[in-house]
C-alpha cells in the first residue's frame, strides 16, 4: 500500500472557529493551565498504550518505559511536550485535532456570558483541552505516529489558531506525540525553565507516569558535563497514597486531571476496600453540570484501573444512570487484566462494587446535605432533576433518595427547591396521614393551581412540583417514612381527619340538593367530561378539572405528546364550587343554550388554569365575547 504523503489544508468549523477565538482571548486570567491540559493528555496517551499492550506487547516496540517530556527553547521562544504513548493515525489526528469537542459546540457558545472568569470555566466544562495550547502560542505543531505503524505512516498537524490547519505525512522514527508550541510575544515567562517546573509540581504532581525536564546546569563543572534528565513529578498515582498525605488542594488537582473540568469539586470521597473485594475509589461531585447531562446516551462514568494498568475511560458499569455526573477512579486487584466490556457486564465483583459505590455516594450526598446545606443547595440547583431519576432506577436505595429529594412547597410559597421530605412531615398537621403534592407546567401554575385553596384555608402544606421529571418521579415514589403520596389535583379530595364530621355532612347534603344542576352541566359538556361533581376543595374558583386517581396526570400527558407518543383518550371530572356567585348564577340560568356557553367557558377557564392547551381556543373567545356582550346591555 503507498502511503498518502501529501499536504492538505482543511478548515475548521465555523463554531470551532469562535470557540479558538475565545479560548485566545478569553483565559489570560489562568494561562498556565493549558500546561496542565496537555500533560494530561500525554499521560492518558501513555494509559491507553499500556492497556492496549496488554494483548500485543509489540507495541512498545522495546521501549515500555512510558514518560512525559517538558523542553523548553529559550533562543527560539518554543516550548515541546512530548510522549510516548499511543500517538494517531492521519485520520484520528484529523478527527480529534480539527473538530471541537465532537457536539454541542453551538450550544456552548450559546451560554457563553462576555465575563471572562464564568467563560474560562465553561470552556473546562465543555471539554476543549488541547486548543488551551492557543492561549500562549501563535502557532502549534503537532507531530505524531500511532504505535503499530511504520515510521513512514507518522503525521505533521500545524495551525495557527485562526480559520485552518494542516495536515501532512512525514517520518517519525520513535511512537507517540510531540506538541510544539511557537510562544507569543507575551508569553515569555513559558520559556524559563524554573517557572514550568513550579507549574507542573503545581498541576501534574499526582498523574503516575514520570514528567522529565533537563537537569538544570547550576555550576561551571555542569556545563561540561552530558545533559541530564529528572522527574519533576512525584509520578505516583495519587488514589494509592494514604489519605493522611494528600492535601485538599492535591485533591482538586487529581480532579480537575481527570474530568477536564476547570472549577473545583464540590465534594469528594477517597476510600480503600480489604476484604473479599479488593478496590480503591476515589470519586468526585462536581460544582457544575456537564452540557450533555440530560443525554443518557453520552459518554459518564470512573476511570477503570486493574492494580494500576489503566482499563477504560468511561466506565458506566459501576454506578446507575441517575449517578452519571459522578467523576473520579475505581482501581481493583479483582478484575481480570483483560477486561472487556463484555467481560465487565458478567463479572459478578462489578454488581457488589456498583452496590457499595452507589450506597458511598449517596452516603457523601446525605453528608454534604446534613452538614453543609449552602454546598448541597449549590449540588441540587444542578444535579437535582437528575437525582429525581433515582427512585424508579434503584429500588434497594429508594428511601436514601427520597431523603435527599428537595421540594418547593406552599411553606415557602417560593420558586426555590429547598424543602426536604422530612421538612415536610415535621410541619405536618395532627392526623394528617399524607403528603400532598400538586405537578404542573411550571411554578406559577402549580403555586396558583385552584386544587391549593382548600388546602391553604385549613393551613396543609402542599409541595409544588413543575420539573419534566416530577410526575415520572411520583408514580415511582408511593411513600415515604410510612406517609403514602396524594396528588391534589387527582380523584376526589378526602383530607380524613382534617374534614371534621359536620364538614362532611354538609358537603353531602349541598351535593344532594345541587343533583339537578350537575345533570344539566353534565348534558352540556357530555363529550367532554367523564363526570360533574360538588366540590370542597375549592374556596375562590368556580370550578376545577380534576383527573382520575390513577390516570396520567396533565403535566404527563402533554411531555409524552411533545416526544410524538401516543396518549390514551382520558376524560377529567368536572368539579363545581357551589358556593361561587358564577356557579349559583349557572343554576338560576333557564336559557339552555346561555347556560351550555356558561358551562363550556367555566369548563375551559377550569382547563386553562392548569395550563391545558384548549382543544379550541377561539370557540371559547367567542363564547366569551358573547356572554360580556349580553352582561352589558
């Protein structure tokens, strides 16, 4: 087969083309990270040869000691990072090095605000490590031959960060990547020697392969002698060091090195496991939400090490999908050295290290919520809809969830979710049995829900739910602490206890009297409701719609028909406040055809209220124009 020597130019996407603009001139407030960030690649480089070596030792090609090398250039003002790891193929390095973190690039541009440090902490959230390299150079060559291929097949990549790259065969006799940075004109202090040594005992102490640098020549004798290498770095990995010897700030390094992320971790928890299963974990709680969060197919999970040979990446198997925004490593000595992910779905140690990895991090959760709501507020503001997938996932921890579940409610009467269940049951009223809640579109409409008045007039507390999820989450979360789940706005409201028996004779005998006029609502709404009934739960409406006990709720109903699913035909209850000066005029209304309008504009408002489309919103104009018409003469 020949080899494809020619030089070709490509262009970057236009997004791409922003985004490098920004990266240039967006981060001068932390310019040193992007020394961090291609460490970091080098090193993962390194990780996947090493586990790629694992079935064909032939790529080491006689050199399996892996290492990172910093070099500096003073006279020509280049600073050169380069490994031995993995290297890329011609198409790879196109793939990787001409694409902007693959999706999303145009909705991450969409969020960007104009203020620098908010920006440069996206730009770490969206994942864009290796462009960093455009905040000190001018221009970046990268030259690279992936291990296996012959040192004719090896790739120049250069670019000077403005509307395209190019990318050329060349010869490379050695495997692995080598990254050229021609520094800016203001980015001298990345030529001295000194200032890089301190950035990567700053940022790279913890990765465990050796980051080497020319032993600098202090002495007269020195400069006669061979140049030297040594290893800046610790070069240990950091999770098989005693938690005793890793200071806070080590910490957050190791994280920021292992989720590309530019913020610090809102929490972490470091624990060794001896015993029948041997593993260490460390895993992380970020402060900011991932852009693909809401994509349960995209790519989440810990870092895979067998007795520290990196495995793989994204290893989803150790924690369910409701946990997926969990950063950090899981290194065991039980797992079989080849492991596939194949092998990994039929490992029985994978189900008892998921089960005690999951309970750890709900264990860290409950921690950070008992002993520092501000942080755990700042955790549920980001992460909350995505723990609320929780119950219907994972039966075993369903209470654990439920506890750290937060909630608006009518206590607060705010936007804000910081009521917990438990919250909710120390205010509840005596021979109260239940917690109500009440799901709608969105918070105003649930705050304002007519379903509430009976509710506020007797001083019961209703939580307010107006996320995607809550309803989902409600069918899945039948009680908590022993107190069964009631949605207000579902089947005919009986508060128990809380209805003293006065109450319910009355409300029975106003029901017996007002059968004459349910009728006719009935007959003049028939292809519409399912039922017309006397209702208490109402002090200020008219009248409400109310759903059947175990049908699916409004809220439910529209998300399924906006995926395009197909909704089963369902009919609400009518329910009428008798006591309403509407509802009284309805009854004492002897034109048949006045009284169906009435009926049907009372049926809609009752409708709009809950923030249901109306089938035919200009009917009901009409109708209502009319009766204003009739009311004024």
């Amino acid at each position: 087969m020949t080899v494809d020597a020619h030089k070709e130019t490509l262009g970057f996407q236009t997004e791409a083309k922003q985004l490098l603009h920004l990266m240039i001139h967006s981060l001068y407030s932390n310019r040193e990270i992007f020394l961090r960030e291609l460490i970091s690649n080098a090193s993962d480089a390194a990780d996947k040869l090493r586990f790629e070596a694992l079935e064909n030792d032939s790529l080491y090609e006689g050199d399996s000691e892996l290492k990172v090398r910093v070099s500096v250039d003073k006279e020509a003002k280049t600073l050169t990072i380069s490994d031995n790891g993995i290297g890329m193929s011609r198409d790879e390095v196109i793939e990787h090095l001409g694409t902007i973190a693959k999706s999303g690039t145009a909705q991450f541009l969409k969020n960007l605000t104009g203020d620098q440090k908010k920006d440069s902490k996206l730009i770490g959230q969206f994942g864009v490590g290796f462009y960093s390299a455009f905040i000190v150079a001018d221009k970046v060559v990268v030259t690279t031959r992936k291990a296996g291929l012959p040192a004719s097949e090896a790739v120049r990549w250069e670019s000077a960060g403005e509307a395209e790259f190019s990318v050329e065969t060349v010869e490379k006799a050695d495997r692995g990547t080598s990254i050229e940075l021609h520094l800016r004109s203001d980015a001298d202090e990345f030529a001295d020697d000194w200032r890089l040594r301190s950035i990567i005992k700053k940022y790279s102490d913890h990765i465990d392969i050796p980051v080497l640098m020319q032993k600098l020549q202090t002495s007269e004798e020195d400069k006669d002698k061979a140049p030297e290498d040594e290893v800046v770095n610790t070069a240990t990995a950091l999770w098989t060091r005693s938690r005793s010897d890793i200071s806070d700030e080590e910490y957050k390094e190791f994280y920021k090195h292992v989720s590309h992320d530019y913020a610090d971790p809102l929490t972490w928890s470091h624990n060794r496991v001896e015993g029948k299963l041997d593993y260490t974990s460390l895993l992380y709680v970020p402060e900011h939400a991932p852009f693909d969060l809401y994509n349960r197919d995209g790519a989440r999970g810990l870092k895979l090490y067998v007795q520290r040979t990196f495995i793989m990446d994204d290893a989803e198997q150790f924690l369910p999908l409701y946990l997926r925004f969990i950063k950090g490593v899981v290194d065991s000595n039980d797992l079989s050295l080849n492991v596939s992910r194949e092998i990994l779905q039929k490992d029985p140690n994978i189900d008892t290290m998921r089960t005690a990895l999951t309970k750890r991090v709900l264990d860290m959760l409950t921690k950070m919520a008992k002993n520092e709501p501000e942080q755990y507020a700042k955790f549920w503001t980001e992460f909350g809809q995505v723990l609320k997938e929780g119950p219907a996932e994972d039966f075993a921890n369903r209470e654990k969830i439920a506890k750290l579940l937060r909630f608006a409610s009518t206590h607060t009467d705010k936007p804000e979710q910081d009521q917990s269940l438990d919250d909710y049951i120390s205010r509840m009223q005596e021979g109260q049995d239940k917690i109500y809640y009440i799901a709608a579109e969105n918070f105003n409409t649930a705050k304002n829900s007519p379903h509430l008045e009976v509710f506020r007039k007797k001083g019961i507390e209703v939580l307010l739910m107006f996320d995607r999820v809550d309803e989902w989450l409600m069918s899945h979360l039948m009680e908590y602490d022993g107190k069964s789940f009631q949605d207000a706005g579902k089947g005919e409201l009986d508060l128990g206890k809380l209805d003293s028996e006065d109450e319910k004779q009355a409300q029975e005998k106003q029901a017996e009297e007002l059968k004459p006029l349910l009728e006719r609502v009935k007959k003049a709404l028939e292809n519409e409701v399912a039922e017309v009934r006397i209702t208490h739960r109402l002090t200020e409406s008219p009248a409400c719609v109310v759903v059947a006990e175990h049908e699916m709720g409004a809220q439910m109903r529209r998300i399924l028909e906006q995926a395009g699913q197909k909704v089963p035909e369902s009919k609400p209850s009518f329910e009428l406040n008798p006591d309403h000066p509407l509802v009284q005029k309805l009854d004492q209304e002897p034109d048949e055809d006045r009284f169906a309008d009435l009926a049907k504009v009372l049926f809609d408002q009752a409708n709009l209220a809950e923030g249901t489309q109306l089938e035919d919103p200009a009917a009901y104009v009409q109708r209502l124009n009319k009766l204003l018409l009739e009311l004024s003469h």
